[in-house]
C-alpha cells in the first residue's frame, strides 16, 4: 500500500510540474514588461494597459491587500483617468465619518492616527491616501463590505456624538470601553484568537455583542442610530459565522450583503466611469476564487452589460515581499502555489509581468491543455489580465 501511494503522489506531482510547463511555455507568449523604478512608472506595457482601461467605464482590480505597489498603481490609473466613482471593500459607515471629518477640517489623518489602527485599510498610509484623492477631488466612494473586525469602535465613539438619548450614550459607552479592551488584548496577542478564550478576541467576533445592540434597538433612537446598528449586527453575524468554524456560510453572507449593496448604488455607477477595488477573490467577472458561486466582480460585469459597456477584470499579485499588518511591522507577503506557472517568467524586480488572460486562456483551450487547479481555471475565466510584481513592500500604519 505504502508502494502505490508513493508512486501515485509521485505521478500526480509530475502531472502538475508538466501542467506548469504548459501554462508558463503559453503565458510566455502572451505578456508585456510593466518597468517600475523610483515609484515610476515606464515602458510600453503600462502605456498600452493605460490606454485600454481607459476605453473601460468599468475597472475592477483585484488584489492582495496592504502592500505599496498595488497602491502605487492604482494611483498612476486615478492620476491618467478621471474615474466617476471609487468602489471598495469597506463599509459605507466608516468611509462617510472620515468624509465628514475631511470636510469639516482637512487634517482628517488626526482621527485616523490616534485610532489604534481601527479604520480597517484606511489606516495605512497608501489606502488612506488613495481616499483622501478622492474626497479632494469630489467624487463618490462607495464601500460595500461590512464594518471591518476592528472598526466596530469607531461606530461607537459615532454614535456617542450623534445621540440624542442618554441611556443609549451610556450603553455606547460601555461598549466602546469593551471593544477597545479586547482590541488591546487581540494586538498583544498579535491577532491570534482561540474560540474557547473569549475575551482574545475583536468584539464583533462575540455572541454577547448580539445581545448587547438587541438591547439598545429598543430605545428611542435617531434613523442614523438603526441603521448603524443593523450594519453592527450583519457585520456581527459574519464574524460570528467565522469564529464558529462556518467560514463558507461567513464568506457566502458577506459576498451577498456585498453584491445587494452594489444594487443598491447603481444609479450612482451606471454612466459613469467607475474604478473597483477589492482583494482578487471578488474581483473576477464569473466565480469566487474561493467559493463556486458569482461575487461582486460578476455583477459589475453584469451592470455594464446592462449599460451597453464591457467591464475589465485586472488581477495585480506578488512573487513574494512584505505587507502590512495591524500587528507587527509587516508580515510575509504570500505565495500562491496556483501562480507558479506565472512566476517562473519572473526575472528582475523592477520589471512587472502583465500577462494577457484572454488570449492565454484561449490558447489553452486551443491545445486542449487540461488545468488541474480549480483557482487557476477561475482565474482564467474570471480575469481579462494578470500582473505579477516581483516584490512588494508594506504599507505602514498612518501615525
């Protein structure tokens, strides 16, 4: 038995090394040189990508989150093309007080930075930049994801200021207290959390938070009041889902609650010319990368057929480097095992791969190549181009 499990480990692997081959020799032939040096970027791969976004109204970027590059190029597409409306992955809620708060006084940094680090992406340096463009220049941002696991106590301390009854102030009170102690106690654990020890981990992972906002619902409250405790208590379902060991009922709830609020603004984006960014399981014009059904990439491929337009899905990963964390300097950017067949082509740092989905897919299809990976499969049939950056630096925390 020993022998036949041996040798059919052995030939499944050289099944996926030759698979590999296949895809690299065909991805060889179909990619462009983005040059990027002294946060500049050159050459003819960024000018042609530049100029085919640009005859898109809807963009949609998938990424892996925290790291500078990705920033910096988003940044050089919202510096070249006048985007309409910026569509993210983070809530309404947190993205309307730090609108208000810039509005009101233009150092909204302040906030950010005296926060412990609780504006979920916004507070990092590049993200929190990429915002602050947008607010400056008048345009809508419109985030779709639930409140962020550690975002839950900048609602409070919102709530705090806006209500009108004192009972309900106390109650906030009290719960800011609680999720900024155990916040304290998730970073100096540096984010680890066991189930069975409670008090380790973000409140909104907590059955207790349900009850305790239940509590407060009963009371006379502001319209604003209800609304942010209904998007606690969805955000509070999620987490809970989670922690319980239901990642994919978590992650299918979050993809819908993310897909119902992109509905809910499309008079805002059809006509107008639209930039999406969210982490590249969503991004995709056809599956999840992690589940098998349609996320949000889907229904903006969706909302622009219905606005006679065609959508253009960008996947932008890292070979390897650093990101940022909200525990320590940086963690390790990640490896995925899927993209071998892309790093391979990988040769010098300043020299980012763009690879063109479409035609490598068709390709494959052509030689009847069989992919093995389901994730590489979605990829291929979700994104119209891959770019592969060699190395990634973190993003820093905004202080």
């Amino acid at each position: 038995m020993k022998v036949i499990y041996f040798l059919t480990v052995f030939l499944l692997g050289c099944t996926i090394q030759a698979q590999d081959s296949l895809v690299t020799k065909i991805a060889s032939q179909h990619y462009q040189i983005i040059n990027f040096e002294n946060n500049h970027f050159s050459g003819e791969g960024i000018r042609n990508l530049t100029e085919t976004i640009a005859k898109h109204k809807y963009v949609l970027i998938g990424e892996d989150h925290l790291n500078n590059e990705v920033l910096d190029f988003t940044s050089y597409l919202t510096h070249n093309i006048n985007f309409d409306n910026y569509i993210t992955e983070a809530d309404q809620l947190t993205i309307d007080i730090l609108k208000k708060d810039f509005e009101k006084n233009k150092e909204y940094q302040s906030i950010v930075s005296s926060s412990n680090g609780r504006f979920s992406f916004f507070s990092f340096n590049k993200d929190h930049d990429l915002l602050d463009y947008f607010f400056q220049n008048k345009k809508n941002v419109i985030g779709l994801d639930q409140i962020y696991y550690n975002s839950d106590a900048v609602i409070f301390r919102e709530l705090i200021a806006r209500t009108s009854n004192k009972i309900a102030k106390a109650k906030y009170e009290s719960l800011l207290k609680e999720s900024n102690e155990r916040w304290n106690t998730f970073k100096s654990g540096q984010g680890y959390r066991t189930i069975d020890d409670s008090k380790n981990q973000p409140y909104l992972f907590c059955n207790d938070f349900r009850t305790r906002i239940a509590d407060i619902q009963k009371l006379d409250l502001s319209e604003y009041e209800h609304k942010a405790l209904n998007k606690l208590l969805q955000s509070n379902t999620i987490y809970a889902l989670e922690n319980n060991q239901k990642g994919d009922e978590s992650q299918f709830l979050k993809i819908a609650s993310m897909k119902e609020n992109l509905l809910e603004n499309q008079n805002k984006i059809i006509g107008k010319r639209n930039l999406f960014k969210f982490g590249a399981s969503h991004a995709g014009k056809d599956q999840s990368l992690l589940q098998n059904s349609p996320d949000i990439g889907n229904v903006a491929f969706n909302l622009a057929e219905k606005d006679h337009e065609k959508s253009l899905h960008i996947a932008i990963i890292q070979k390897n480097g650093k990101t940022g964390s909200f525990f320590a300097e940086n963690n390790d950017a990640e490896y995925i095992l899927f993209l071998r067949p892309f790093y391979r082509l990988v040769h010098k740092e300043n020299e980012w791969l763009l690879f063109d989905l479409t035609k490598i897919n068709a390709e494959i299809k052509k030689q009847k190549t069989s992919v093995k990976s389901g994730t590489l499969k979605k990829l291929l049939a979700g994104y119209d181009y891959l770019i592969i950056i060699p190395k990634v630096t973190a993003q820093k925390i905004v202080v």
